[in-house]
C-alpha cells in the first residue's frame, strides 16, 4: 500500500501526537506545584466572592501568620518525605524545644528538673534549636541504626518526646509576661503599606527560598530525590543512603527548633500541650503540595502552597461565617485528590 | 597455561568465596580479565556471575580470596571505591534514579561543582556543564534517539534508560566497564545497538566484561568466554575453540576440558 519511509512518518506521527489529556499529565509532571497552585487560587476567588473582606490586606496579613507555624514545620517534613520517611514526631519535637527554650530564659520556679535555669534568652535561644537538632539525631540514629520505618520510629518518639516535655517542665504554661523580649522577637511585625508582616514570615520565606535552592543546586539535594526515589539505585551509584537520610532527620530537626523560637514569637507564650492537629497539618501541607508520600517527587514550592490552601480555606470559612468542621471535610478532600494526582501523574509517557 | 604469567590482568580474582547463609556462591572462583578485551561470563543460574561481578563492582565483598586491579591488591567496600579504581558497571536493574533527568543521572554521586567562590562555598552544582558533558558522551556512543538531556529518565524507554546506564559506565569507565546482562529487556535493534557499544568501548581501549545468557550475542562479540558453574571456573575457551553447544554442555557439566585446551590468556 504505502512505501516503508512513508509507514515510518506515520509512525513517528502517531508517537507525536498526544491527546489533551496526556499533555496535562506531562505539565503536570514537569511542574508538581501547578495542580496545588489552581487549587490556591480557586479558594482564593471563591472565598472573595463569598465575603470581600477576604482580600483586604489585614486579612492577608493575618493568613500569612496563620501559616507561619505550619508553613515552617512542613520545610521539615518536605525533606523527611522525599527520602520516602515521614515524621509524625514533628509536633511533639518542636513543643520539647519550645518548652526548652522558654523554662530555660524563665526563672521557671515549677522546674525543679532544670537547675541551671534563668539563663540568658539568646542562650535558651541556642539551647532550644539544639533540642531540635537532637530530636533529629533520635530519630535519624533509630531509623539507620536499628533499619526500623521512620512510621514506627516516629510514632514511638512522638510519645517519647510529648512525655519528656511533661516530665521535664510540668504542665506550666510559660506566660507572656514572663517571657523575655528576644524569645518574642519574630512576632514583631512591620508594615509595607497596608500589610503587616511578622518577621517570623521573612524567616519562613527566607528558609525556603535557602532550602529550595539546597535541594535543587547542591549535590546532597539530588542525593535526597535519589534516595526517596529508588535507594538501591542510589547506593549502586555511590552514594550512602544511610548517611544521607540520617542527615536529612538531622537538618529537620534544626527546622523543627527554629520553628519552636518562631511559634514562641507568634503565640507569645508556651504551652506543653501542643496542638492536637499539628502533626497531620505539615503532612497535609506537604501532600497537597504535590510531593510524593512514595518519595522521590515534589517541590517546596508546592509545600508552601499547600500550608498556604490550609489556612486559606480555615480563614475564607470563618469569614463567610460557615463551620469549620467544612474546613476539615475540604482538606480531607484534597490529600485524596492529591494522592490521587500524584499516581496519575507517575504513570507520564514521554 | 604458564605462559599467561607474563601479561598481568586487568582484573583477577583468585580464590573467591562468597556465601549467603547456607547458599554458596561462589567456591574458590578464578578470574582474569585482559586489557582490550570483551569476556563474556556465562553459567546457569546459581553458577556464580553475578555474585562475581557484584564483588568486582563493589556491591559486594567476597568472604575469602584476593581481587587485585592491574596487579594491585583491592579491597572494595562500596562502588564508589571500584569506581575510583576505574571500574564501572551497569548493573541489570540499571540503578538508575527514574525522576531525576538524563544529565543528573550521569553525573549521580560525582556531581561536579561550579568553579571558584561559588562551588566551594555555596556548593552550587554546574549543570550547563553536567549537561554538554553528557550530550557529548550520548553522542560519543552514537545515541542520538535522546533529544532532551532534562528529560526525566523515567519518561524514557527500556533502550533508552539502558543507554543512560551504558553511556554513564562510558563516560567514566577508565579500565573495566562490567555490564550485566545487557539486552536481557530490549528488542532486536535496540540489542544490535548496545552490542555495538560494547565493541565501541573495547575499540576505545577498554575491558569489557559481560555477563549474558544470549548465546548468540555472547559468540557475536566476545573474545574470551569464561564459563562459571557450582561457584567456580568450569573452563575459559572462546568462540573460535568452542561451540554454543559445547559451551552449554560445560555449563551442564556434561563436557570437562582438559586445562591446556582452555584459553586462560588471550591469544597473543
């Protein structure tokens, strides 16, 4: 019928050819962030349209320190995820550093297991960051020491550090007056027009745009996709899949203490008792995002949005006075959705 | 042979045993890979061949024996230190990473750095020169089918990935260059494609050792063909000495030859 050149072009034409479809799924592969970012969006118009209140700067504002806590945490757990671990220690680390830090710059009276209390802030600062780095150190040792899922280990610490913060530092609540001026000091805010902006923001966007860079122009960033990705092709190609997750948990727990000085900052006070849903918010933030719970996939660029759709639809739901327990059934929506995106996703053809 | 004396191997093993539990893998292998030359390693399942490689490549040490490199005792604990010593494998799973692009994959676990202030304190990696590097090695084995070096690899087919793996252990590969089973997953071109390559880097100076269940390709290029069975050394003849037949019957067992008949050294 036709000569073979012909049979050929039509070939290479038909491999060319790819449906809508397809051509989403290739986008959407090449740019994990895009599918989050509509999402962000759309909640952004309907909220607007919902209440208009919802755009003035003051309630920007406010969104933005919304985030801050979540936003900072889930750095962490980006890093934890595309080595394929999870931390669903998170929560409970970045409240053992806090209460460090705070019962350190106090002159805790009800600590009697902390002698050299009432130290200089800066130094409880120092201190507080380090309990962070050591939680990192407890899990990263556990899960390459001992070859357990970062699951169970995390599950065990969680207990472990919720139950240290209470043993060590009572139930007392470190209270704002008490507190001295530089442990508050990132919930100082400034104002560029009519936004007002907690320094505690600057820092989470600072630490993103510096651990954004890491994981996408340093050497130890591709080792952290290749580990998450395929750890027996990482450790054929040379590299040490144990030293670089060990080191991942590590450098999460140095977020997770920056995050505790922050929280300190936004709150104003601290509390042992951390919030219930904390955990779960950074592994939402994260998921949403578009990162892979499988590993090996995703930007931080998507976990801020993620942690940025969280507090959107909790802040445009009380605005447009509905429940929040709508707040709840949209996120559960949206780690199903995102799930379900990523396996589609994984399945690009070229 | 005493005459094989004289030239020192590329590659030797002698007396290497590796067990895994009660498994014996290998049990007291022999090993000698010349320079400039294909040696194809063939045996039934369980023979011992990938076990062998695997301790050459650095993936795994033996429990007893001697490897030495160009006549150098070597010890490798992990593939970067077979690496270093100029051995570079392409394993059957590839290990390659299937979300990170064509040039990253090259360049996996030797990434090279910007020069000066930038590379050294901020540890910023030169992609443009990770990528034209890797262009040029692509187009060194003449693989032209690749048209974006960002592409993920995973986005890539089973011929392409392979000549990723292949044209990595040739980008670097300074001695030996181990490939195993390397057309077991692809068709009929893509096959006539790698073997080629394998003929391209012997051309080029290089060792080559593969392992193969394809008779046909293994008696197509290789100079050498040394049959392992039981964990051991059955015999070495080459394509000229021996049939597939007769290779496949020493596999079985069912064939012994004589040491003097063997070609334990190429010829010189």
């Amino acid at each position: 019928m036709s000569s073979p050149s012909t049979t050929v072009d039509l070939a290479e034409e038909f491999m060319e050819r790819r449906t809508p479809l397809q051509r989403i799924q290739g986008i959407l592969h090449k740019y994990p962030y895009l599918s989050p970012l509509i999402v962000l969006l759309v909640c952004v118009v309907v909220f607007y349209l919902l209440n208009d209140r919802f755009l003035l700067p003051q309630n920007l504002s406010f969104v933005t320190q919304q985030t801050v806590v979540v936003g900072t945490l889930a750095i962490a757990q980006t890093l934890v995820i595309l080595t394929a671990g999870i931390d669903l220690s998170i929560g409970a680390a970045a409240t053992l550093a806090q209460m460090m830090m705070a019962n350190l710059a106090v002159f805790a009276t009800a600590s009697n297991v902390l002698p050299f209390a009432g130290q200089n802030p800066y130094l409880a600062i120092v201190a507080g960051i380090g309990v962070g780095v050591l939680t990192g150190v407890v899990n990263g040792l556990l899960i390459v020491r001992l070859n357990l899922p970062p699951f169970i280990v995390t599950l065990g610490t969680l207990s472990i550090f919720t139950a240290l913060t209470l043993i060590f530092f009572k139930a007392r609540t470190i209270q704002n007056k008490e507190m001295p001026d530089p442990m508050k000091w990132l919930g100082n805010t400034f104002h560029i027009g009519d936004f007002q902006l907690l320094y505690g923001v600057v820092v989470m966007i600072i630490m993103y745009a510096v651990f954004g860079y890491i994981l996408k122009n340093t050497a130890w960033g591709l080792h952290v996709y290749a580990v998450g990705d395929d750890p027996n092709a990482a450790e054929l190609s040379g590299i040490s899949t144990k030293r670089v997750i060990f080191s991942v948990y590590v450098v999460s727990g140095l977020i997770i203490g920056i995050a505790a000085w922050l929280t300190i900052g936004r709150v104003g006070s601290a509390s042992p008792n951390p919030d219930p849903l904390l955990n779960l918010d950074t592994i939402t933030a994260v998921v949403i995002g578009g990162t892979s719970l499988f590993g090996g996939r995703g930007t931080l660029l998507g976990t801020l949005i993620g942690a940025l759709i969280i507090t959107v639809v909790q802040n445009g739901l009380s605005l447009a006075g509905l429940d929040q327990a709508y707040r709840v059934l949209a996120v559960g929506i949206l780690v199903i959705a995102a799930v379900a995106i990523d396996q589609w996703i994984r399945k690009v053809k070229a | 042979m005493t005459a094989a004396t004289t030239v020192t191997p590329v590659v030797q093993g002698i007396d290497l045993v590796k067990t895994f539990g009660r498994v014996v893998a290998l049990d007291g292998m022999n090993f000698e890979l010349y320079s400039g030359e294909v040696l194809a390693v063939v045996g039934d399942n369980g023979a011992g061949k990938s076990t062998l490689i695997k301790c050459f490549s650095g993936a795994q040490s033996p429990d007893a024996g001697e490897m030495f490199i160009n006549g150098e005792h070597a010890e490798f604990k992990s593939t970067s230190e077979a690496r270093r010593h100029g051995v570079e494998t392409v394993f059957q799973t590839l290990a390659v990473s299937p979300a990170l692009d064509i040039a990253s994959n090259l360049y996996l676990g030797r990434e090279v750095r910007k020069p000066g202030f930038v590379g050294k304190v901020f540890r910023t990696l030169d992609k443009k020169r990770m990528r034209s590097e890797s262009s040029a090695h692509l187009k060194n084995l003449g693989i032209s089918t690749l048209q974006n070096i960002t592409q993920a690899v995973e986005t890539l087919s089973g011929g392409q990935r392979q000549a990723v793996a292949v044209a990595r252990a040739a980008a670097f590969g300074s001695q030996v260059i181990i490939l195993d089973e390397p057309t077991a997953a692809l068709g009929v071109n893509e096959s006539a494609r790698v073997l080629k390559m394998i003929q391209d880097l012997r051309d080029r100076g290089l060792s080559v050792i593969l392992i193969s269940h394809n008779m046909p390709q293994v008696f197509e290029v290789a100079n050498r063909i040394h049959v392992a069975r039981l964990g051991k050394r059955a015999a070495v003849v080459t394509p000229q000495t021996a049939s597939m037949n007769d290779v496949v019957a020493i596999m079985t067992g069912a064939m012994t030859v004589p040491e003097e008949e063997q070609q334990l050294a190429p010829a010189p």
